[in-house]
C-alpha cells in the first residue's frame, strides 16, 4: 500500500515558519552546524514560498484577460479605505 503523502503547510504557515527561522538565526544562539541547518529550510522554505506566489501570479492573469486574450490593465493600489468599497 502507498503511504499519505504529507499535506503541504499553507502559505501563512510558510511564511510563520519562515519567520521562525529567521528568528532563530538572529538569537545568535545556535551552533555552527545547527545555523546551516535553520538557513538551508529556510532557503528551501523560501523558494517554495516564491514559487506559490508565481503560481497564483499566473493564474491571476490568465483570469484577467480581455475578450482577445490580451491582458486586462487596471490601476491597482490599496490606500486606506479602498479594500473596504470592494
């Protein structure tokens, strides 16, 4: 039988750990070998989290396409207020 594959944490929870990490590092308290081993997750932590965050770019603008395909541009800022007359 296959095992269950892992779930995959969430991207706030990547971002969590990865603040975590830094933390971590930051302590100063850690040994050498102990410091490679926070800063490789965290690496990997890091490309993972940008490579989900390509992701969702991606399927954003397949989303906002015009009538011809082409990409539908709006103004975009988020001053305060704004979110709110969504």
């Amino acid at each position: 039988m296959s095992q269950k594959k892992e779930k995959e944490p969430t991207f706030e929870q990547g971002v969590a750990r990865l603040e975590e990490l830094i933390e971590e590092l930051e302590g100063g308290e850690l040994d050498l070998d102990k410091s490679l081993a926070v800063f490789e997750e965290g690496v990997k932590l890091s490309r993972r989290l940008n490579r989900k965050l390509d992701e969702a770019e991606k399927k954003l603008e397949l989303l906002l396409k015009d009538e011809d395909g082409g990409p539908l541009a709006e103004e975009f800022s988020l001053e305060p207020g704004e979110a709110d007359e969504l």
